[in-house]
C-alpha cells in the first residue's frame, strides 16, 4: 500500500545524499547476466569514463563469455542508482529542516538500517568468501526503502524505466499545478499587500489634510482671538477716554458753579458789610443831628432803614435768582455736554467728509481752470481764424463786386458746397452717434464676457513701525496674468518627523502686489467707469479690515472716486461736441450701525430726516 505523498510520515531513507558532480551516464539497462554478475572490485589500473554534456547511446549488450573476464562493477553501479533515485526523491518532495530530517549514511549503512543482523552477516561473509547477495535482492531492498519513503502512485520494478519515467512526469505536473497554485495565490497576496498599501498611502493623504485643516483653524482661531482682545482693548481705551472727558466736563462745570458760588458770596458779604458801614455812617449822622432834630431824623433814619433792607431783600432776593440761573445754566450745560459728547464723532465724521468734499471741490476747480485755460486757448485760435475768414471775406467781396455775374456764380457753388458740407456733416455725425452706440455695445459685451462680478485683491506693503512678522507672499504668475497670490503657512511637522510648510493658493481676477499704484489700478477700473458712462448700472467698493488701505486706495489724490469723477467729466466735456448731452447727479451717504446718514447734509438734520437705499425700478 503506497502512503499518501502529502500526509504519509517522513522515515530517513538511509541512502547517500545526492553528489554535486553531475552524473555522467544516462539510465542502464540491466540484464540477468548482470543480476548473476559477483561483487568482484574492479582493477585500479582501469581509465574512469568522463562525463560529457552530449547525450550517450545506450551500452551494448554483452554475452556472458564477453562479460566473464570484466568486473561487473557492481559497488559502483549500486551506489550510482541509489544516488540517482535519492536524488530524484529529493528533488519531488520539498521538505523543511522544521519538519524532515535527511539522513545521510555511507553505502555500506544501509543494510544496518534494514536489519540488526547485516553486520554478523556482512562479517561471516568476508569471513567464509561465500556468495555476495544479488544485485536482484539488493535492488529489490532498495526498491523497498524507496517506496516506503518515495511519493510514487504504485510500486514499480527496477527494470520498469518506463513507468518510472512516467510517474516522476505525474509527480512533476502535480508539482507543477502547485507551484502554479502558489505563484498564483503569492500573487493574489502580492495585489492585497498592494492595495492595502495604497488604503494606507490614502489614510495618511486624509490624515496630513484633517491636520493641516485642523492646524489652519487653529492658526485663524488664535488670530481671532487676537483681533477679538486688540478691539476690546481699543473699546476700552475709546470708554476710558470717553469717560476721562465727560469726567473733565463734569469737573469744569463744578468748578465754574462753585466759583460763581464764591463770588455770589463774596459779593454778598461785601454788600452787607457796605450796607453796615453805611448804617453805620448814618446811625452817627443821625446821633449827630439827632440833637438838632431828633424826630425828624428818626424818622429819616426810619425811612433810610427800610429802603436799606427794601434793597438788601431785593439784592438777595436777586442773588438767590442768579443762583438759581448758575444752576439751570449748569443742568443745560450738562445735557449739552452730554449732547457734545454724543455728537462728538459725528462731528468728526462730518468734518472728514466735509475735508474730503473739499479736496474734490479744490481738484473741481483745478481742473476747471485747467479747462477755462484751454477755452482761453482755443478763443485766441479761434480769434485769428475769425480774421484770417474775414481777410478772405473782404477779398470775397471785393472779387464779388468788381465782377456781379462771377460773385453770383461763384456764390451758387459755395452755397452747394456749403449744402454738401452740411449734408456730409450730418452724415457723418449720424454714423459717428450709431458708432458710438455700437462702440458702447461692444464693450458692455467685453465687460460682461470679463465677468459682471470681480474680485480685485490689492497686498499692501509693510510699515516700517509694525511690530508683527511679515507674512510671506509669493506672486507665480505676476510676469502674466497676474491672478494668483500664495500664502506660505508656518512649519509643520508630520508624524513621521517630516517638516513641510503648507501653501494656501488664493485665485483672484487681478492681483496687486505692495509695488503697484493706484494708477494701475484705475486702468483696470477705468472700463468699468466707461461702462457707467454707457448707461450700465456699476458699482464699485472696497472692503477689507482696518488699516489694510482702503482709503488711500479710494479716496487719495490719485485714488478711485478722484480718478473716476476727472474720467467722467472729462469724457462728458468731449462728447458735447459730438452731439451727446450729459445729467449727473451725485450722493454721499454713510451707512454707520444699520443707519443711512445724508454726508452732504446738515448734520442738525440728521436725527430728523431718515433715509433709505432703494433699487431703481427703471434700471431693472
């Protein structure tokens, strides 16, 4: 029975381990004469075979009176077939150092492995020179060996070369299909491992992102917060001040009533103190004439006293009047300090615009003396036409009198030339005005293909008493387009100690770095002005957060409302010619806390009249 070639237990074959010098000769054929041949040692003077890698053709058979004086090489042939087949059996069956141990024994062992009595037989052999065994019953106790511990489907005889052959062929396509199944199984793992390496690649992608997110928030929460405690502190210090003046008001106030209180009081007592010196006086006078006319002077005396104290009650009773005035006067001066003190910003507010509204006024006005200069210009010139016309009209008229027939002639085709003239003037204006509207069209077009709505982004340069880093920007396409800002972030390290910085990429559709002016800036707003002057509803603002130059951008010399308002007027001034008329109407308003304030109103009024912002339903 042939034990299974996967699960049978491993026994040592006791064979010699297979040679590492290739075998020189191909399978034997094998004969009786060969089986009934003696172990007789071969001669030592006898020439070994060399091996060569050509196949050689099969040995001749031989009889046995050829083969009687040849050694039949029996040790030799026996220890190459049992190499050949542990060989073989080595090379079918894969086994582990954990799990079969290879016994490696000299030739002569492996009768000690079958049987406890080979050596006393071996012994009494060489002892009596008997009859060596076979080689038949050596290769059939080989045969044994092999197929106890071989992996082959049945048991074959030595001289079945062919089935051998065809066995080992079975055993090679299962090990085959095995090898197949692993290499197929290895790559099946190979794809799992890859793809688990890219789960793993992808996990730590989302892990650097949710922590460069997290690190992002983090960076804008601690800038908020700072924002948040540089407001508070400036709503403090505007509280403090605010305080510190109302104090100061407050304190002025008491000090002026308690001084017109001193000298209410003083006054008073030095009324008194008059009126005692002066009762006094008259009480002597009285004394003095009381002798010549003692009852006419009491009663005098009598009288002056009332009057005296008709008067001092009078005087206190006019006192106690100016005190009570002080004292409205300082309850109204407290509510008009308090009013003050409300009114105070928006009197500074007024004040800004109302300097803002003069700045434009004083540009209005350079621009318009520029304006009357070039008139004063264009009348000198038109003043030596007019002459050099009148000289020609003088000698016109001098040719139309010496010859009428001529004049009358010559005055008929100036008038058609004057009627051609006129009617390709007309013409002309005609097109020029349909050019003018097609001209509008086409740029409303460019416009709208630019985009309705644009974002300009404007990196104002660093002062040089800011306290905080400057932040690191990087322009890509500044020498193009000019639409592309990146922000470099702060360090970052990974979880696998790599430091990396992250960009933050910011797209605009024109972007301004702290080298530009605002007359870069007005050539990309200009089209837009040119636009509104088209009849397009435009609207152009700047927001950003304190100190980041909005309004120098706005409203410097050469900001966007001066430039927009000098574009307007002056393409309005060069149209009139060409047969377009202009009406404009202007608004400043301030939108302060949700309320609409009238800038180029009275600031009285502004607490009485309220405003709204409306869309034209024209325009719609």
């Amino acid at each position: 029975m042939v034990p299974n070639a996967e699960n049978a237990p491993v026994r040592a074959s006791g064979l010699r381990p297979p040679s590492r010098i290739p075998a020189t000769t191909g399978l034997l054929e094998m004969s009786a004469s060969d089986n009934n041949a003696r172990a007789i040692p071969p001669p030592a003077n006898l020439l070994k075979h060399k091996g060569s890698a050509l196949p050689e053709p099969a040995p001749k058979r031989k009889t046995l009176a050829e083969r009687a004086g040849e050694p039949p090489a029996r040790s030799a042939n026996t220890t190459s077939r049992v190499m050949k087949r542990s060989n073989t059996t080595n090379n079918l069956r894969k086994t582990s150092a954990n799990h079969t141990t290879s016994s490696v024994r000299p030739a002569s062992a492996a009768a000690t492995h079958r049987t406890n009595s080979a050596l006393p037989r071996t012994g009494s052999r060489s002892a009596l020179a008997a009859r060596p065994t076979s080689i038949a019953q050596e290769d059939d106790d080989d045969d044994e060996d092999l197929s106890s511990s071989s992996i082959l489907p049945n048991k074959r005889k030595a001289w079945d070369t062919k089935g051998r052959l065809e066995d080992m062929e079975t055993l090679y396509s299962q090990l085959k299909s095995q090898l197949d199944s692993a290499a197929t199984e290895k790559s099946g793992m190979e794809e799992g491992i890859s793809i688990y390496k890219a789960r793993i690649s992808e996990m730590e992608q989302i892990r650097l992102q949710l922590s460069t997110a997290n690190q992002t928030l983090t960076t804008e929460l601690a800038e908020t917060k700072i924002k948040l405690s540089s407001v508070n502190t400036q709503l403090d210090d505007m509280k403090r001040s605010h305080s510190f003046e109302i104090d100061d008001l407050r304190r002025k106030n008491r000090n002026d009533i308690e001084d017109a209180k001193d000298d209410h009081r003083k006054e008073l007592e030095r009324l008194q103190r008059e009126a005692r010196d002066e009762l006094d006086r008259v009480r002597k006078d009285a004394q003095e004439e009381a002798e010549r006319a003692n009852k006419t002077r009491r009663e005098e005396v009598a009288e002056k006293e009332r009057e005296l104290r008709a008067e001092l009650e009078e005087e206190r009773s006019r006192r106690l009047r100016e005190t009570q005035e002080l004292t409205t006067q300082f309850s109204m001066q407290k509510l008009t300090a308090e009013n003050d003190v409300t009114q105070k910003d928006r009197e500074l507010q007024n004040l800004r615009a109302e300097l803002n509204e003069v700045k434009a006024n004083l540009e209005s006005s350079n621009a318009l003396n520029v304006n009357l200069k070039e008139k004063l210009t264009e009348a000198s010139t038109n003043t030596l036409t007019l002459e050099t016309s009148m000289r020609a009209m003088k000698a016109k008229i001098d040719f139309l009198e010496s010859d009428n027939q001529a004049q009358s002639q010559a005055f008929q085709d100036l008038n058609q030339k004057m009627l051609d003239a006129q009617a390709v003037a007309a013409e002309a204006k005609e097109k020029l005005r349909q050019e003018e509207t097609l001209r509008r069209k086409l740029h409303n077009q460019v416009q709208e293909l630019k985009g309705n709505i644009r974002v300009f982004c404007r990196v104002r340069p660093a002062l040089g008493e800011e306290e905080t880093k400057k932040a690191e920007l990087t322009f890509p396409d500044a020498d193009t387009d000019s639409k592309e800002v990146v922000v470099q972030g702060p360090d970052q390290k990974s979880a696998m100690g790599t430091v990396t910085k992250a960009n933050n990429n910011f797209s605009f559709d024109r972007v301004f770095g702290p080298s530009s002016q605002n007359g870069e800036i007005f050539d990309e707003i200009s089209q837009l002005v040119q636009s509104a002057l088209d009849g397009y509803n435009v609207c152009i603002f700047c927001y950003g957060q304190t100190g980041s130059g909005k309004t120098y951008t706005m409203s410097s010399a050469d900001g966007m409302i001066p430039s927009a308002v000098t574009q307007i007027y002056e393409t309005a001034k060069s149209l009139e010619d060409k047969g377009w008329t202009y009406s404009m109407e202007g608004s400043f308003v301030e939108v302060y806390n949700e309320t609409v304030n009238d800038l180029l109103g009275k600031a009285e009024d502004w607490n009485n009249k309220k405003h709204e912002i409306r869309q034209d339903p024209v325009k719609l």
